[in-house]
C-alpha cells in the first residue's frame, strides 16, 4: 500500500502557484525527503499532507483516505513536528507529553506511561519535572519529536527537524529518527542539510518553483546529476571566472564560485595532473567526492532565494 499517493497536486494562493501539479508515492516504512530553496513549495506540500491546507486540484491520498473529507482520521495516525518549537511553556516538559495526549483521546494513565517511555527514548528522563525555557535548543527539539510521537503514529512529517541544533544534537536527532524507521515508522522531512538528506532518506525530491525537477535515492541522484569526484581549485586573489576558459575541457562541468572554481570530474586527480600540466599552480586544492549539495546547487542554481 501506498501511504501518500498525490497525482497533479496543485496549491494556489490567490495567482501565486506554490505547487505546480506534482506527483508523489511514499512506501510505509520509507524516510523520504522534501529538498529545495526558499519558496520552492516544500511547506505548502507538507501542509497538505498534514491536513492542514487543502489542495486546489489534482489527487491526495493519506492512508488511502481523502484529507478533505477525512482528516480526523489521518491526522489521528499521523506525527507532525514543526519547523519552530510549539512546546507550552507553562507546563513541564512530561505535561507537554501528556496534556498533548489528551487530544487524541488516551487516558491519563496511559499518557503517563507513553510519556515515561519517550521521554527515556530521547533521553530527558531526568528533565521529566523541568519547565520547557531552560532547555536547551536541542533538547527542545527532542521534546518536539516525542510530542509527535505520543498517538504512536503510522506516518511522522518533520520540518527542518535540526535546523539551529549544533553537531552533537544533530546527530543525537538522527540516531533517534533512525531507532524510530527501524520501528517501521513512516518518515516524510523536509531539510535544507545536505548531509541530513544523504544519511536519512531513502527517496527523496528536489523541487524548484513548485515542481519536482528531480527524484531518487541520494546515490542516483548523485550519480546522474553530478561526477564521481569535485576538485576545488582556489588562485588566491584572482577571479575563479577568468580561469573559466583557461582550463576548458577539463572534467564534465567548470562551476565559478566568488572564492574558488570547482571541476566536475570522474577522475579528480587526473584532472588535477591535467590543470597542473597547462601551466597553472592553484594556491589551495581539495579532491573531494560529489555530494548531495553538489547535485542540489546544479538543479536549482547558486542565486538566493528570499
């Protein structure tokens, strides 16, 4: 069974096009991914799935239900942890867990318990009877994830589930979010970490101006997208662009960026030995394997979007 199934997926607001008829099947049991820039439609998709917003044309399906007529249901099966930190502050960190379960019709008791259980699964046990303010950003983080997980939810739809979080937090997230697939959760997220898609989604999307440019797991995407290898050529002072010419030829693609040139190649090295074989002595070089960024900038451009 399919657990989100989208065909044509449109969103309008007024003549503003935030998604632009996108296609979608996530598998039960997947992590899958939403890449792309500001205002690429990532957040009006997920408002979607999540029930929240409702489709302007084209096909939805959540659980095989339609999310128009029968959002209760999905959303009783679903986890949803924001982009920013909903947490109450009034309450401690266990009535967050517990007064949040009340919603969904679980006993106290039995609120209680999933409350005892996920707060050792994310590891703030001991900041059971702690008010929310003096956590940390990473544990708050946490708590935000175990909220999500107090109906014991089929599918979880997390937004930038470690942007602000420092190294160790980010990866304390990840092994949790990786303890949670074993479990056979269902994980949709959406990330503006490179290095978070490649290490947790199976499948992912890049989308672009509301329309999905490219599909795949992180290997095929980088495989057909970008090289093997990226040399990253820097020349002190001058302009990476005026050398733009000079090593034509060299590798698949020549990308100038403000600091540095980066040379696409399947052979980092032998296109090093070739730029050093015209003449050219670099100031610093890095030989590097192609990364999801490298793939995600070739799709959608250098340009910031605001």
């Amino acid at each position: 069974m399919t657990l989100i199934y989208a065909r044509g997926l449109v969103k309008k607001f007024g003549d503003f096009t935030a998604v632009n008829g996108i296609d979608l099947d996530v598998a039960p049991g997947e992590t899958f991914g939403f890449l792309g820039p500001n205002g690429a439609g990532k957040s009006s998709t997920m408002r979607m799935i999540s029930c929240v917003s409702a489709p302007t044309s084209g096909q939805l399906r959540i659980f095989g239900m339609d999310p128009v007529r029968e959002g209760t249901k999905i959303r009783a099966r679903l986890g949803v942890c924001p982009q920013l930190d909903n947490l109450d502050p009034d309450l401690t960190v266990a009535e967050n867990l517990t007064t949040y379960a009340r919603y969904f019709g679980i006993p106290r008791s039995e609120g209680r318990r999933r409350a005892a259980e996920l707060l050792e699964f994310v590891q703030l046990t001991e900041k059971a009877d702690s008010k929310v303010e003096p956590l940390s950003g990473g544990m708050k983080r946490r708590l935000t994830i175990a909220r999500a997980m107090v109906n014991e939810p089929d599918l979880m739809l997390l937004d930038e589930p470690t942007t602000g979080l420092d190294p160790q937090a980010r990866h304390l997230v990840w092994e949790r979010l990786f303890r949670l697939k074993r479990r056979g959760v269902t994980l949709v997220l959406t990330t503006h970490y490179m290095d978070e898609a490649e290490q947790l989604c199976d499948r992912l999307v890049v989308m672009d101006a509301g329309k999905i440019v490219a599909e795949g797991s992180p290997r095929e995407l980088i495989d057909t997208y970008s090289t093997r290898e990226v040399v990253e050529l820097r020349f002190g002072d001058d302009s990476p662009a005026t050398y733009v010419e000079k090593l034509d030829g060299i590798g698949d693609r020549l990308d100038p960026l403000p600091d540095r040139l980066l040379l696409y190649s399947a052979d980092g090295e032998g296109a090093l030995s070739e730029v050093h074989r015209r003449g050219f002595t670099p100031s610093s070089v890095l030989v590097r394997r192609s990364t999801l960024e490298d793939v995600f900038l070739i799709l959608t451009g250098r340009t910031l979007v605001d």
